[in-house]
C-alpha cells in the first residue's frame, strides 16, 4: 500500500500549494497588485438600499383587564 500512498499524498499536498500559492501569484503578476483607484471604478447605477422601514403603530393596545 505505501507505494500508492507517497504519490498520492504528494500529490494533495503539491495541488493544494499550487492553488494556494502559485496560481494567486500569477495572477497578481499578469494583472497587478494594485487596487483600483476611486475614479476608474465602473459602479454603474446606485442600487437602492434593502433596508427595512420600521414604523410605529398610530394606536397604542392597552391590556385588557
């Protein structure tokens, strides 16, 4: 069994290293560490907020007793 184990844990640890690692670094290399100024951002329209209005009821219910 140990002569499928060594290539097979090889193999996990080299993959892992790989998308962890290497392939981020290249990317940053071809497009750039840097982040992108305030005045070249495309933001397009405002998206208008998902926030919820909370209104208080006109009438306040007094207990029964």
């Amino acid at each position: 069994m140990q002569r499928i184990a060594v290539p097979t844990i090889g193999g996990m640890i080299s993959s892992t290293l790989l998308m962890l690692i290497v392939i981020p670094a290249i990317f940053g290399l071809v497009k750039g560490f840097r982040l992108p100024s305030g005045d070249r951002l495309d933001v397009g329209t405002p998206v208008p907020s998902a926030s919820v209005s909370i209104e208080r009821p006109s009438k306040v219910l007094q207990p029964e007793e």
